[in-house]
C-alpha cells in the first residue's frame, strides 16, 4: 500500500473518522487502547483513543464507552452501514509493573462493547508490557503497528498471548547506534 498523502493523528480522548484513501489515521499507545472501525464496502473507517476503562461521567470519551458510542455514531453519520462495520483493536499494555493493570481492564471494555454491539472484532493486539505506534487506513482497514523498544526493563514478561486472532502487518524501525 502506498504512503498515505495525509496522516491525522488522534491522540487521548479523541477520535477521528475519514473516507478519504489518501489518510492514514495514526497514534501512539501505552495502556490506552485504540479501536479501528471500518465499512469496507462504504469504505468508510475511524480510530479513536481512550485512557480509562469506566468513568463517572457516561459522556467523557476519555473513557471507553464512551468513546466507542461516540466513534460508532459518527461512522454512523459518515455513511457506515452499522451491520458492516468491522473491528481492530490495540494497546491494554502495562507499562508500569506494579501498578493496576489499567490496560487490561481497558482491552476488556472495548472487546465487551464490540461483543455487546454485535461488531466483529477481526484483530485485536492487547496486553503486554512494550508500547505500539499505529497507522490505520480507514478507507481499507489496512493496520500497520509497531512494538516500540526502550520503555520497560528486558525480563517483563508479557501478561496475556498476542494477537488474538486475524492478521496484522508488522514494520520495523532499525535501532540506533548510539
């Protein structure tokens, strides 16, 4: 696939939705987790990013109801057909050791409303400890992710096997010397 011409970048607590071929949608997550809808035959798609698994506000799309409600119905608004709509979901790690396994309980809410909502989720990478780069083209749901190195010690152990199912297009990044 060819180089995107434009690449958006969705960061915490937004989302973003295109059916423009030449965009790439793309982020960078920890223990947040992403979710890639797509329509492949509208060919229309989104990405969204959300930070916590439940909140108080029902409405606050940093959480992931919400944010998935909210990605949904605007791919809804973009001509996405709900019984097309397909799913690729990222991130859930835990970076932290010790700390609360905020990322897996985050994996988990955006899989129960994927079940619960009846959209089939075709690829999904969660958990581990090393966080991912993601680019998403929304016109295809072509995903490309990259483990990205340096942020936990090399004895961590990822928690939970990856991926679940369906295929995913890795690329790698060479190291530097120095």
């Amino acid at each position: 696939m060819a180089e995107p011409r434009r690449v958006v970048h969705v960061v915490q607590g937004e989302h973003a939705v295109s059916s423009d071929p030449d965009v790439a949608l793309a982020t960078v997550l920890g223990s947040c987790v992403a979710a890639c809808l797509f329509d492949p035959v509208r060919r229309v798609g989104g990405m969204n990013h959300f930070l916590l698994p439940e909140g108080k506000d029902p409405g606050d799309v940093r959480h992931a109801y919400a944010a998935m409600e909210r990605l949904v119905n605007n791919l809804l608004k973009s001509g996405a057909t709900r019984n097309e709509l397909r799913a690729k979901i990222f991130g859930g790690a835990r970076i932290v050791p010790g700390l609360p396994d905020i990322g897996g309980r985050n994996g988990e809410a955006a899989l129960r409303f994927l079940e619960n909502e009846g959209i089939p989720c075709l690829v999904s990478h969660l958990g581990g400890n090393r966080a991912r780069r993601i680019r998403f083209w929304p016109t295809t749901g072509k995903v490309e992710m990259l483990l990205l190195d340096g942020l936990e010690p090399p004895h961590e152990v990822p928690r939970r096997a990856a991926p679940a199912s369906g295929s995913i297009e890795l690329f790698c990044v060479p190291r530097s010397s120095g």
